[in-house]
C-alpha cells in the first residue's frame, strides 16, 4: 500500500493530524492497535485550553464541544481555611473549556469516518523502516493477520508512550529527560451533579484533591495517594471522606455532595520529554515525546498544539518541496513542550504534600502568592489557559 502520511496512533493527535492533513488534501493512513470502541471509551481529562477551542472550530470539530462543553473563566484554589477564585478571563483575557478527552477523540473519529479515512485498527508488530531515505515504510500486521506494508513519504508517530516511534529514534540522538513524583492520583467518575461551577484545586496537609466535572449529572475527582496505591484500600465511603476534608466540606458554606461512583483507578505521575522529535522522516507528536502530570491539565492541549505545527509543515514539504518548517518542527514544538512541563510540574510540586514541614510552608506562601497577588495570579492563568499554538 502506499500512502503520503502514515500516522501510527489514533488518538487526539494521530486523528486530528490526519484531519488537519486532509483539509490540505493530503492523503494518510492511520494504524491503531486497540479497537475503535476502545480508543473512544478510554477515560482521559478533559480540560481544553483557548487555542485548542479555537483551533477545533477553525477546522469544522467545534460544533458539539459548544453544544455540550462548558466554558469556565477560572479555577479556585483553595486550602484550609482559604479559597480563592483565579478568574483567567479577567487576568490572561482567555477562558477554558470542560469537555471530555473521550469526545473530543469521538468527534474526530466521526469527521475522519464521514471523510472516509482509511483507518486500520486492531493492527500488531507496527515496525517503522528507512526513516533516513525519502521512502520510509511501516510494516504490521492487520486485524484479520495479514502481514502489511505501507509505504508513505513520511512517518508521523502518534503511538504515545508506548509505540514504537519513541525506540526508532538512535540512542545517539537522542536525549531524555524524565522525572517520577512520589505520588500517584486516584481519579473517579460519579453520576453526581458536580458541587462546583469551576474546577477546584485543593491543597491539604492529607494530600492534593482536584474538583473536576464532565457534565451537570457527572462529576470527576482526584484525590492524592501514594505511588501505585491498591485500589482495593479505597472503598467508595472512604474516596468520599477523604474529598469532603481535603476540598473542605463544610467550611464557607461549601458541601461536597457524594454520589455512585461508576469508574476509580490510580494515575502514574511522571514528567518526560524526548529530544528531537523528528529523526529522518519520521516525526513525532503528542505523548509519543512527551509526558506531563495531569495537574496542569496539558496533556491534550500539548498534543493538539504539536499537530497544529505539524500539519502545516509536512503540507509545505509534501505540495511545495519547502522544508524549512519541517526543519523546525522540532524545536518549535519543543519551546512549547518544556512550557507546559515547567507549568506542570510546578503545579505539581506546589499542591501536592510532600511530608516534609518544610515544603508545606513554601507551598502555602506560594499558593497565598499566587492567589493575593495579581503578578502570580496572570502567571498561573496564562500558562492555565494556554499560550497561542506556535508562540
Ligand atoms: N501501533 C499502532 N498504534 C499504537 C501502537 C502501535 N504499535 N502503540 C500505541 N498505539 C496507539 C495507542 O493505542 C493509542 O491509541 O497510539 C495511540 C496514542 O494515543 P494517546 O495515548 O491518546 O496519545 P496522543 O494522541 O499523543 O494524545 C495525548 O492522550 O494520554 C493522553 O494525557 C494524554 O491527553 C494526552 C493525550
Ligand atoms: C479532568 O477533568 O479529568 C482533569 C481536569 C484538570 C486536570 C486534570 C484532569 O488538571
């Protein structure tokens, strides 16, 4: 087969790369591992910056996340005693909006079908070829298990972390960065009316709880424990105890209302980025490079923001033969990506407890700062609301 972009990985990025591809006229392929069915129930964040809205609406893919989204000017912060609300329309002139990593991904796959995109999912043994000629391949395995060959002119690797794109790229060009923090979150999704309009970010001495919601009948929330906690600790009762004290049930006037819980897992907290994110012919977005704890909501919208860049450059070299974006892929989506896992880690680091005192005190003069102070405050809603794609 042959094809001009094979892209591995039909998620957020793989689908809205080959979406972006198409609306140029640009042919692909995209191969997936998992079923559609899987891809599209898989239960990720859902926080979507200002740049990503707009960028959804500029190619045809916002008409639900307006009907069924919800568009929020801030967050609150708040510990013991305290709650703030950071109104990031007011401080950074952007807003964000709630709406589900599962619909977003069931919207693209959507426009790809009506667009007729050739998908192939249920694939194995993806291997990657010749990515320093002008006539890489992939090789897999179909569904019914036939063995493929794809040819294409160039390789997009949208396989998160755990394709094969992230190993095609030689140790000795590579470079790695990668850090775990002691602490894993348990996330659950409750068929509860959300008890807040706007997100809630909660520091306490117990650990870090996030308020989140996915619509006015489901609520999703987080709750700090250790790394690789056991599930089975965490009785529903339990889950709800522990959110009422950490996001302050009770004080000012604020209850916390419980309800049946229907999914809880634990989540792996680790930052990691991988330079370049280009070698040859093959080009890499979204968690296939890099990785950010979910506390700065970024994960999506870093994936988004790569595809945005990526799409205008392998049109220039496919249609015009001008290499020069495609030559600077990588390191203008690299200012990006250390952005967001700078902001993220520094989220991180500044609402989760690390038992140390001391480390409580800097973390609750940084969160009096950023709260009190409209300096510290705009820092957190620029970077929160996302800076525009390509900055
Ligand atoms: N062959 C084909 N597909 C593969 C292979 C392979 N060998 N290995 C992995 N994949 C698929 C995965 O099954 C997954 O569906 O690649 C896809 C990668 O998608 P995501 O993990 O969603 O990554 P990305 O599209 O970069 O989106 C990043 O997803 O994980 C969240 O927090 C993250 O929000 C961020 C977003
Ligand atoms: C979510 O809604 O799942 C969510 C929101 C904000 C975060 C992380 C996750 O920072």
């Amino acid at each position: 087969m042959r094809t001009e972009v094979a892209i591995i990985g039909a998620g957020p990025a793989g689908l809205l790369l080959s979406h972006l591809l198409s609306l140029e006229g640009i042919d692909s392929v995209v191969l997936e591992t998992r079923t559609r069915e899987y891809v599209e129930a898989r239960i990720r964040a859902g926080i979507l910056e200002s740049s990503t809205v707009e960028l959804l609406d500029a190619v045809g893919l916002g008409d639900r996340l307006r009907e069924e989204g919800d568009e929020h000017r801030g967050i609150y912060l708040r510990w013991p005693g305290e709650r703030h609300h950071l109104d990031f329309v007011d401080l950074a002139g952007r807003s964000v909006w709630v709406y589900g990593q599962t619909e977003v991904t069931k919207d693209l796959g959507r426009a790809r079908e009506e667009a007729g995109q050739e998908f192939y999912y249920g694939v194995s043994d993806t291997a990657v070829h010749d990515l320093t000629t002008d006539r890489p391949y992939v090789t897999f395995r179909s569904a019914e298990g036939e063995e493929v060959r794809l040819d294409a002119d160039v390789i997009a690797g949208c396989d998160g972390s755990f394709g094969p794109s992230r190993g095609a790229v030689p140790d000795a060009v590579k470079r790695t960065w990668e850090r775990t923090y002691p602490y894993s979150w348990l996330g659950i999704l409750a068929d509860v009316a959300p008890s807040t309009d706007e997100l809630i970010y909660a520091w306490h001495p117990n650990g870090f709880a996030l308020h989140s919601m996915r619509s006015e009948t489901v609520s999703r929330l987080y709750l700090q424990v250790a790394p690789g906690e056991d599930i089975a600790e965490w009785p529903d009762d339990r889950i709800w105890d522990e959110l009422a004290v950490r996001l302050g049930h009770g004080q000012d006037g604020w209850e916390l209302t419980p309800g049946p819980i229907t999914d809880k897992s634990v989540l792996p907290m680790r930052s990691y980025v991988m330079e370049p994110m280009r070698y040859g012919r093959l080009f890499l977005a979204g968690d296939a490079a890099h990785i950010v704890p979910p506390t700065g909501a970024k994960g999506l919208n870093l994936a988004v923001a790569d595809v945005a860049l990526l799409a205008p450059a392998l049109t220039a070299m496919l249609r015009k033969n001008n290499t020069a974006l495609a030559d600077a892929y990588s390191d203008t989506a690299l200012r990006r990506v250390w952005r967001c896992t700078h902001f993220s880690w520094w989220m991180t680091t500044m609402l989760h407890t690390s038992g140390d005192p001391f480390d409580a005190r800097l973390q609750l003069s940084q969160l009096r700062w950023v709260a009190g102070s409209e300096a510290g405050a705009t820092g957190l809603a620029e970077n929160y609301a996302g800076l525009p794609i390509g900055m």
